[in-house]
C-alpha cells in the first residue's frame, strides 16, 4: 500500500494528525519569524478565527528561505514529505516579483521553487481541496500591512522621531507600489522628506534606520500588529481574502 491508500485508510478509521500525533489537521507553513508573527494574529483576530485554537486546530511550521527546495508534496527518497508531516498543508510564500508589469500573471513568476511546490500541490494524489498554495499579492507578507500600522510601529520602534516628522513622511497607499518592501519605500520617504541621518561610513540614511530596516523586520512587524485597531482596518492589496481562505480552509479540515 502506497502512502496516498493508507491516508485514505486512516481517513476512513476517523485517524487524523491532532487525535495521534502531537500535531494539528491543519498545519501552515511560512517562511520565516515575520510571516508567522503576522499570520497569527491575522488568524487570531478574524471573527471566525477567535473559535480555532493553534496547536490544535492548526500550527505553524517554518520553511525558511532556500529550505523550500528540499520539500515536496509527493512520495520521493530525495526530499522532505509536507503531507506526512501533516494531512492538509497550507503553503503560503510571498511572491519576491519586483517589477509591476509582472503581477499581471504573478503565478507564472514566482520563483522556480515557489513554483514546485505548487504544480506538486495541485498535481499531488489528494481528494480535492485537502492542501492550499498562496502567495502573497504584494511582493512579500508586508505590503499588506495599513499605512496607519507602518506609522504607529514608526512611532514606537524610533524613539526621536516626533509625530510631525512621521507626518511629514507622507506616508499613503497610493505611493506604496505592489513591487516595493516596506523598508524600501520608508527609506525612499525619509529621504524625500530630507529626515536623514549620516553612518560612520558617510552613507544618507532614513533616520531610525536600524530599528525599521530589513534586519529588524520581525520585531518592526510586531509592532505593526500591536496597533489598537488593527483588526479594523483594511488590509491592503486584498490581503482579506486570503485571510478567509485561510480560515475557511481550516475550519474544514480541524476535526
């Protein structure tokens, strides 16, 4: 018996991950700290999500970067098996396309292990709708994040710069393309606005620069998800829709 007639055997028996392993139905693999951090309180606060417990009803997994080469979604000796770790994967990664005009097909450039991953999904010996491929509709996790979260996690992480120079900022969705990390367009802003400081090394950078920049992703995000009102803003780039996917697609699979 292959590994696709014994699932259907345990399936049949009622078995599933979370009744005889110390893990869930559903389990949902990110990238890395940031994208973990973010889908979790995103889950969390979703009306529907306050039902769902992680470590039972899901868990997170990290993939990490150039990991993802050595997963599949098939029987293979040579890489790591997502669905024997758990039944109903959810693969999420961000989509890394950095020129516009290539978000009109973004599914076809998505990096070739990004890719993989997908055709392997979609092609894989499961009954229909037992594991989900997202990737983000921004260039990365990020760019769906509100404007008014990216001020307030300013505001916290940069402890000398004032409200007027935030405001000064100009910070707006309109100015903020798909292709753009966040930390890019901050540096882009801070520049424009002339709100600068000098390194040791005589580089012009965004003032604060270390506390919001790409070494500092995880905990700037952490900010960014501890606005007040965050669960009622508006997610940008349709960030939303995935979100329900997300928990709609564990609600299905979670007992």
């Amino acid at each position: 018996m292959d590994k696709v007639g014994a699932f259907q055997v345990a399936d049949s028996l009622g078995l599933s991950p979370s009744r005889i392993l110390f893990t869930s139905n559903v389990v949902i693999w990110v990238e890395g700290p940031s994208d973990m951090i973010y889908w979790r309180k995103i889950i969390s606060i979703h009306p529907k999500g306050t039902n769902l417990i992680e470590g039972f009803d899901y868990s997170f997994l990290m993939y990490g970067g150039k990991c993802i080469s050595h997963l599949t979604a098939m029987e293979t000796n040579q890489k790591l098996d997502i669905t024997s770790i758990c039944r109903h994967p959810i693969f999420i990664v961000d989509s890394d396309i950095d020129e516009i005009s290539k978000y009109e097909k973004p599914s076809e450039n998505l990096k070739e292990s990004a890719k993989i991953i997908m055709n392997l999904f979609n092609d894989a010996k499961n009954p229909p709708g037992s594991n989900l491929f997202l990737y983000s509709n921004g260039r990365e996790m990020e760019n769906y994040l509100p404007i008014d979260s990216i001020k307030y996690a300013l505001s916290m992480v940069v402890s000398d710069l004032t409200a007027d120079e935030i405001t000064q900022l100009n910070l707006n969705d309109s100015d903020w393309p798909v292709n753009e990390k966040y930390y890019e367009m901050l540096d882009r802003k801070f520049r424009l606005s002339k709100i600068t400081v000098e390194t040791k090394a005589g580089e012009v950078k965004g003032k604060g620069f270390t506390k919001w920049g790409e070494k500092n992703k995880t905990e700037f995000v952490k900010f960014c998800l501890e606005l007040d009102n965050f669960k009622n803003l508006n997610l940008r780039h349709g960030g939303e829709v995935q979100v329900n996917q997300i928990i709609d697609f564990i609600e299905r699979w979670r007992n």
